[in-house]
C-alpha cells in the first residue's frame, strides 16, 4: 500500500465518530509521564515554538499550550482538527509529505502515536521532511509503538475501514532516525498485556 492510499485509507477512519471517542479517552500515565520529560526538556533550553504532527483531538497540544509555548497542530482528518480548534488551538488539515510551512519554522515537533502509519518504504521521506522544519539544535518527540516488524492493514482494528501499521523494532528505529536526527534519549517501555513495546525517541536535528 502506497503513502496516498494508506492516507485516504486515515482520512476516512478516522471520522467525526472516531474523533469523539478519543476525545473522551484517558491518557495512559506513562504517556504522561513521556510527554512532561519532554516538556521539562524543551523549558530548559529555552524553546518557544512547538509543531505537533498527527496531534489528533489536540490533548497534548493544548498542554504544551497551557505551558506557554506557541503550538501549531495539524492532522490529516478535518473531524480531528475541527476538534483541535474547538480547544482554541491553530490546526491545518496537512498529512506528513503535504506540510506547508517555511524551513526551520519551529524550535519543537511532537509526534505520538502517527508515524507508526507511515509506510516503511515512506518514512526516510517523511523524516527529512520534519527535520527540515525544525531550527537548527530543533528538539523531535517521537513515539510509537513497536518491538517487532509488522506492516500491513489490521483487519480486526476497531476503526472502519480498518487502519494501516508499519511496526519496527528498537534496531530499525534507532537506524532510521540515525542519518537525519541525533538520538538524545530511546526508552523501549514495557505495556501491560501487550505484546508491544512503547518507543519513545527524543531526537535533536543535526547540524
């Protein structure tokens, strides 16, 4: 599956009905815990400007907003970024290869839980497309979950149509980010019943 069909594939999962229900959804604790590392992170060196991609209902959006820091969201379903902006936060209608910003526009990227749709063969692309955008010393939150190589439309997913997956394991990631980000910190977090594992990079752009 190609990145324009996995994309049009998203648009139509991920619906008004599929965004009222994650709008109502509680955040795992270590999802928290991830998200205010990388706060406490981005308020010690400084950072003003944060991009998040993928951002969905717009929740960590709006908390990185209520820490002061000038948030941009974009999401390629028009149901989620309606709800973004209904938080009061700015929100574009953009998927990952169509983001329509000037180079080195933000001192942050925050990426949780999306780029885990991005086809294998795609993502060298769509990395150098969110490290171009970021400031030279620029800060990338990325998390996903993994452990293993999957790829390929979950049929029994719960959403409808069913959504595309491209899982990769700690060594896949750590080589995919290599030749564009510095790898600041990788944890491979355990999940209760689950045989994945929760990936969470934090990556600087390289010079």
């Amino acid at each position: 599956m190609d990145y324009q069909q996995v994309t049009t594939l998203l648009q139509e999962a991920y619906n008004r009905e599929s965004a009222g229900n994650r709008n109502q959804a509680k955040k795992e604790d270590w999802k928290v815990a991830e998200r205010q590392d990388f706060l406490d992170l981005l308020q010690r060196e400084g950072k003003q400007t944060l991009l998040e991609v993928g951002a969905g209902t717009g929740t960590d959006g709006l908390f990185f907003q209520q820490q002061g820091l000038r948030v941009v969201c974009t999401d390629l379903s028009p149901a989620m970024v309606e709800l973004c902006r209904e938080k009061g936060l700015e929100a574009h209608v953009m998927d990952f290869l169509g983001l329509d910003f000037p180079p080195a526009s933000f001192d942050a990227i925050y990426a949780l839980n999306c780029l885990l749709h991005v086809p294998t063969k795609d993502l060298p692309s769509v990395l150098e497309k969110l490290r171009d955008l970021l400031r030279p010393g620029g800060l990338f939150f990325l998390g996903v979950y993994g452990g293993n190589e999957q790829e390929g439309v979950r049929e029994e997913d719960w959403h409808k149509p069913p959504r595309f997956f491209a899982h990769h394991t700690d060594e896949f990631m750590r080589e995919a980010v290599s030749p564009v980000f510095e790898i600041v910190s990788f944890k491979s977090i355990s999940i209760t019943n689950s045989d994945w594992r929760f990936q969470s990079l934090v990556l600087r752009r390289k010079q």
